[in-house]
C-alpha cells in the first residue's frame, strides 16, 4: 500500500513521538468531538435508532473524559522507568523506554461504532503512532461523520480513515502494519489473526461470547432486576459484554422472574415498540437472526417475543428454563434476548460457567464476600462485576480485554498506552571497566569466578 509507506515515512520524521505533539493532538481531538456531538447522536440515532442518552452516555461522555483521563496522565507514562542491574553487569544502568509501534490499524464494529473507533485510537495517539480507522460499514451515518471529522483536521499521513467491506478488511489485514487492534465476532477475528501472522503482526483482539449473570440466593433481587435489564437492553441487547445468559439459584428464580418483568415495564411501558428509549436491531440480517431464536425457543417464552422485521424491532424477551440445546444458547445472542437457567448451589453454578468457552464477562450478584471471592477465583473470564454489570467498561482505571475465546490484550487508560507501546529494554555499560573475565580465551579460573557472581 503506497498510503501505509506514505504514514511509515511521516512515523519516522519522530513528529508523532513528541509528548507536546501527542497532548496536542489529543486536545485538539476532544475539542472536535464536543463540537460534532450532535452530529454523531443522530449519525446513531439514524443507524440504530437509539436513544439520545444511550449514544451521549456510551459513545461521547465516556470517550471525553478517557481523552482527559489521557491527557493528564501521558507525561507520567511515557516516562523512563530505571530498573536494577545485576552484579554481573557493574557499571551499567538500566532503564525501559516505551516506544510507538509505528503505523496501527483499528478495526471497529456496528454495535458502538464511535466509541470502539476512538477508545483504541486514544491509546494509540497517546503511544505516538500513527493509525489506519476502518469503521463498520453496518454503520454509514456514524462512518460518514467519523470519515468528516478526520479528514478536515487531522494529517491523513498521521491519521487516515478507509471505508470498505469484506475487501477493504482483507487487504488491510495482510498489509505490513505494525500492530493490529480489532473488535469484532469470534469468526473474524479469527481471520484476522490468521491475516496478521502472515507478516507476524501483533493483535489485540477484543471479541464477545456468552457473558453469564449468576443471581445467588442472597442476592437483593429488586437491585438485580433493575441493573441487569438496564444492562441487557441498552442499545438493545447489541453489546458484547451484556448479560448473555442468567444463572438463578432455584429458590429466587420465580420471585426474580417477577422482579425483572416489572421492571421491563417500568423502563419501556406497556407497549414497548413505541418507546422512545429502547434501540433497534443494526439490519434486517441481525433481525432475522434473532426472530429465529424467538421462533425456535417460542414454547419458553415467559416475557416478550414480538418484533417487526421491517423495524428491525425485536422486544426484550425472556426465555425460561433454558437448555444449552436451545437455539438461544447455541452462540452469543446480542440481541435483548435473555434465558434463564437455574442451579441450586454456587458450585453448580461455576461448573456451568468453567463448561464454556472463557466470557468476555461475568457477573455475580450476591451479598456474600465468600461467595463473590469463590466465584473470582475458581472461574476465568475477561472482567468481572459484583452485583452490577457492564460498567467495569467504563472506568479507565481498570484493564479491559479478554481471555481464550473472548479476545487478547487488554486496553483503557495506560492499558491502552502500553497496548500501544513497545516496552524497549535499554543496557548503558561504561567503559572505563572492561570485564574481561567474559572473553575468550576460557579458563578453569574464569568459569570459577563466574560462577560465584552469577550465584
């Protein structure tokens, strides 16, 4: 590609290393998405329907304040961080310097189309690279304004957007990039790593699967209820940390049952297809997906299970008594479908989880410390939340990525700085000591006196 030889060439005149540059950068970047805000709420509005405050909560408040969190804390990451030399190298000092990767490309999905573009892209200025956007081409609206905002104000040799399906993914994945970020599904991302390996690339993959809720017998089931439907049908079931299933303990599944329906009705009314709070579906390919399941799973449907294909509407639906040879257990749902299964004891309940595929999440309602440290320690997941759900997303101060089938890496805050970054190990010898004890000709006497310092 002569456009990522043009990039590396304008990576190598160091610009893109400069702290100043950097902050500027990032400043300049915040300044521009406060001013289109309102241009991407209805990019978002036009391309999934959603709700003004879902778009400002998810894709704008948040990344504002990661570019601040940015901002104020780049200078104390990018620092030289001196560390111990052994005794065998005297007279050296020894220091890690975090250095860019050089040109990153950033692969973005539908599901939050701005947010997954520019949270990645943080790291990435904050590092001192320069990047390649692909947003998704689900998205046109939300694509369009990301595509405006670049190419007016920023270098498109330091920061370029490219529009594309399928085609544009495939050539960008086997061009010579020097760090690949993508979120995405499972089945991408492995094309994606397949793609990278062929000029060994580094990835970050950050992918989904079954996220499980598991809803203990002491857990307060009126504050579960409410977070786990806020969680479940923001945007609309669309996100790859939602509750994908819950695992409610037998002796409060039917009282919790009764918790969530009414607090369905609460959020979105009686008649839930006209309220100006619940998302659509991305198309009709994502609709028709998810009308297969409520068809497939129809006899236990407790809640829900109308939709309008034409809309792309699908109503939160709750399925009871779910078996993993159901259709809405075969794969991640993403989409306001939720099946319940129940257990009878925390151990069965981790067994279920640990018989999975590792989740991108996990979540855990109880009022039991034990219980909560159990579950952290005997299962294995991306992130986890205690009695809330999907904001471990949005604190900066914690990792966030995945594990086995759920992705690789992390990112957020100086995770995303050091995702971003090469940590390159420097050794500074003196010469005004030469151990000679190292060279050649060997000696009894040489090996005996090596011996004794490296012990």
């Amino acid at each position: 590609m002569d456009v990522l030889q043009e990039m590396k060439d304008y990576y190598y005149t160091g610009e893109t290393k400069e702290i100043s540059f950097r902050i500027n950068q990032l400043t300049k970047l915040k300044k521009i998405i406060s001013f289109h805000e309102d241009d991407i709420i209805n990019a978002l509005k036009a391309d999934l329907k959603r709700p003004q405050f879902e778009s400002y909560v998810s894709e704008i408040g948040v990344i504002l304040e990661s570019i601040s969190f940015a901002i104020n804390n780049l200078k104390k990451w990018s620092k030289i961080k001196k560390v111990k030399t052994p005794i065998s190298q005297f007279r050296s000092k020894s220091y890690i310097k975090q250095e860019p990767y050089g040109v990153v490309l950033i692969i973005a999905p539908f599901n939050f189309p701005f947010n997954l573009c520019i949270e990645p892209l943080i790291g990435a200025i904050a590092a001192g690279n320069c990047a390649v956007i692909k947003p998704s081409e689900e998205t046109v609206n939300v694509s369009n304004i990301i595509q405006k905002i670049f190419d007016e104000n920023f270098l498109k040799k330091y920061i370029r957007v490219v529009q594309g399906g399928k085609e544009v993914i495939t050539t960008l994945i086997h061009s010579k990039f020097d760090y690949i970020f993508f979120t995405g599904s499972v089945t991408v991302g492995k094309i994606v790593m397949k793609g990278a390996s062929e000029n060994l690339i580094p990835v970050t993959l950050e992918l989904g699967g079954k996220s499980p809720c598991i809803i203990n017998h002491d857990a307060n089931l009126k504050t579960a209820a409410e977070r786990i439907a806020w969680g479940k049908f923001f945007n609309a079931g669309q996100i790859c940390i939602s509750p994908d299933y819950l695992l409610v303990h037998n002796s409060v599944k039917n009282e919790f049952i009764q918790e969530l329906q009414k607090v369905i009705k609460r959020f979105y009314g009686e008649d839930i297809y006209a309220s100006p709070d619940f998302a659509r579906i991305i198309n009709e390919k994502h609709t028709t997906r998810l009308i297969n399941i409520i068809e497939n799973d129809k006899e236990k449907i407790i809640f829900g299970g109308n939709y309008n294909l034409e809309d792309k509407y699908i109503e939160p639906t709750l399925i009871n008594n779910a078996s993993w040879d159901d259709k809405c257990m075969e794969g991640e749902i993403f989409g306001p479908i939720l099946p319940i299964i129940s257990f009878d004891a925390i151990n069965e309940a981790i067994e279920i989880v640990n018989g999975r595929p590792k989740p991108l999440a996990l979540y855990l309602f109880t009022e039991n410390e034990d219980v909560a440290n159990k579950v952290i320690e005997r299962t294995s997941s991306g992130g986890v939340c205690i009695n809330d759900v999907i904001n471990h997303y949005s604190n900066h101060h914690l990792p966030f990525g995945g594990v086995g089938n759920s992705g690789m890496g992390n990112y957020h805050g100086e995770e995303s700085f050091k995702t971003f970054s090469h940590a390159k190990g420097v050794l500074n010898k003196s010469t005004r000591i030469n151990n000679t004890l190292i060279f050649p000709p060997y000696s009894l006497k040489k090996l005996h006196a090596i011996k004794k310092i490296l012990k």
